[in-house]
C-alpha cells in the first residue's frame, strides 16, 4: 500500500508540473523581432547626393528620379565627403555599418 501511495503522489506531482508549467515559467521570446531595420547613409552614384534610409538592399532607388542608384556609403576623412561604399556584406565584416543617430 506505501509503494502505491508513492507511485499515485508521483504521478499527480508530474500531471500538476505539466499543467502548470506554461504559467510559470517565462515564455520563449518571439520569433520575429519588431525592430525596425537600422538607418544608413546612402550615396547617389550619379549626383552625390546622400540620403539616410532604412538599410534594405545594396541597391535602392532615388527617391526623385526613382533611378536604382543608391548604394551604401562610407564617410571619407580626406575629402569630408560621403563615397560610394563596399557591398554590405564587407561593410558588416570590417564594422563599418554603424547606425545613424
């Protein structure tokens, strides 16, 4: 009769663990995060002129003309000027991609 007291206590022990699991411990975090992807500068290949967008694509479109001209840009010391850039790939590798403020 003890060992079937055990055995009973064990099993209710485990069913009420396994019902009452989901609501106390933490959920897992979701899948998909909400952020929105991060700013960068972009550089018109025809005009220079520079643009700060959510960082989409290697190649997006300008905004006027809606020409596919716009690609990354890296900020050049020497001429103070913003430059076409790397592919983004190797701007992440040699940690060039920093958001904008």
């Amino acid at each position: 009769m003890k060992d079937m007291r055990v055995w009973v206590a064990a099993a209710g022990f485990l069913i009420a663990a396994w019902l009452l699991g989901p609501f106390v411990l933490p959920h897992r975090a979701p899948a998909v995060s909400d952020v929105s992807p991060p700013q960068i500068r972009y550089v018109c290949r025809k005009s220079g002129a520079v643009f700060t967008l959510p960082m989409t694509g290697e190649l997006l479109a300008h905004p006027e003309t809606g020409e596919m001209t716009l690609v990354p840009a890296v900020y050049d010391k020497r001429r103070m000027q913003w430059r076409p850039g790397p592919p983004l790939e190797v701007m992440r590798r040699q940690g060039l991609l920093a958001p904008v403020p």
